[in-house]
C-alpha cells in the first residue's frame, strides 16, 4: 500500500497545470503536396487531450493527425485547447476567454471524468457538454460531420483509482451515467461518437497502459484511442 503522501501527490495530479492552450507548430507526418493548405485541428478537453504525463507527441491529438497524414490528409499539428483538471464550465469559461473565432476542419470534444470526479451534477454536466459541442460546431463552421466526441474513459482501473476510496465498481458506475448524458447529446444533434470507455478498462490487466504517474493513459493508451476514432474521421473527411 502506497504512504499517505504519495496518494496526495496523486490527487495533485488531477489539479496539476500544463499550457492551457497550445498553438499549432510544426506539421506531424505531413505526407501532403507542397503548396497544398494544410487542414486544421482544434482538441477540446481536459488532461486525457493534453497527454498528462506522457510525450507531446504521444498524446491523442497529435498522434491522430499522424495517423490522419499518414492515409493522405495533410493536417497541420492539433491546436489544443484543454487543461488537466477542467470541467465542462472550466472548459467554457476558457474558451470564452481565449477569443478563439477561427474555424477549423476537424474539432474532438472529451471532457467529464472532472465533473465526475468533484461528485458534480449530471443534470448540470449534460447542459453544459451539451453547449459545448454546440460551440465545437461553431468552430467547424456548422459542419457537424467534422466534429467527433469521444466518452470518458475510466480512471477507476488505474492504480491511484484503486487507491482512492472511492471503489472501482461505484467509479465505473458513474462514469457511465455521465457517458450517457454526453451520448445521448452528441447523438441527439448528429455528431459522431466514439466509445473508448471499454477500451479504458483493459489497463486493469495491462500496466503499460497506463503512464507512469498511475493515473492518466499511457502513449500506447492513446493509439488504441487512436485506432477506434480514426475510421470516423477518415470516412468524414477523406
């Protein structure tokens, strides 16, 4: 069993900072014609869009626009607006505050474990997810096929999950109650959903699933992630 202290550093984990927003760079796996606009990406989300505690490279967005660019797109690097520890308002508030009115080819939406996490409202949580992929809508110019959520995964199978008190089961259960309000909402207006809770849940039998602070996804986490979102996109985009 791990000291009182490192179950703390744990909980610091889901408050710790990374840049809020970070801005496209260089191209990943660019394979498009010279001369040729590049199409751009906006993340949304919370610590699972950032890559806490793994490689920039390694997070979700950018190893999406490589696997993207690999089959023929040319995608410039992911513009990433996102935080560990947001929630829906947390998110909204940012977004708000950036000034962010660009459009974008391709915007993903995962937010909620925070949500859940804090024990807040699913009522609350389902209005403002919902108002959030209506904004995520907004930045791809009302084009909903170009928008893409993907479910909370479950933190409850990591070790610091199994640590916490609060009980795999109870944390699974909940966390597919706030999955069935952010279904339900993305299904509702038309926008494609991509369910990679059960994948999540094989990192109870597979550590290297898992980074290594013991709590947020490993590199190889977010290609499994990667592998399930991607057909989507491609049949949208291509």
């Amino acid at each position: 069993m791990k000291s009182p202290l490192v179950v703390l550093s744990l909980l610091v984990l889901l408050a710790c900072e990374k840049p809020a927003v970070q801005t496209a760079g260089q191209p990943v796996n660019t394979g498009g014609p010279a001369g040729v606009k590049q199409q751009r990406y906006l993340a949304l989300g919370d610590s699972y869009t950032i890559g806490e505690s793994v490689s920039q490279g390694e997070s979700f967005p950018y190893q999406l626009v490589s696997t993207l660019n690999v089959q023929g797109l040319n995608f410039s690097a992911p513009v990433i607006l996102a935080k560990t520890g947001w929630t829906t308002a947390e998110l909204q508030s940012a977004i708000s505050s950036s000034g962010n009115k660009d459009v974008y080819d391709m915007v993903t939406l995962l937010i909620g474990v925070n949500n859940q996490y804090r024990v807040n409202s699913i009522d609350t949580y389902r209005k403002e997810f919902r108002e959030l992929l209506q904004t995520a809508i907004g930045f791809a110019a009302g084009r909903k096929e170009h928008v893409f959520v993907l479910s909370i995964p479950d933190w409850g199978v990591t070790p610091f999950g199994m640590q916490s008190g609060r009980g795999g089961q109870n944390i699974a259960i909940e966390i597919d109650a706030f999955n069935a309000a952010n279904k339900a909402e993305t299904v509702a207006l038309g926008v494609s959903y991509t369910d990679i809770t059960p994948e999540s849940r094989t990192a109870a039998a597979n550590s290297f699933l898992i980074a290594a602070d013991g709590l947020h996804p490993s590199g190889k986490m977010y290609s499994e992630w990667v592998a399930l979102l991607s057909p989507a996109v491609l049949k949208a985009l291509k």
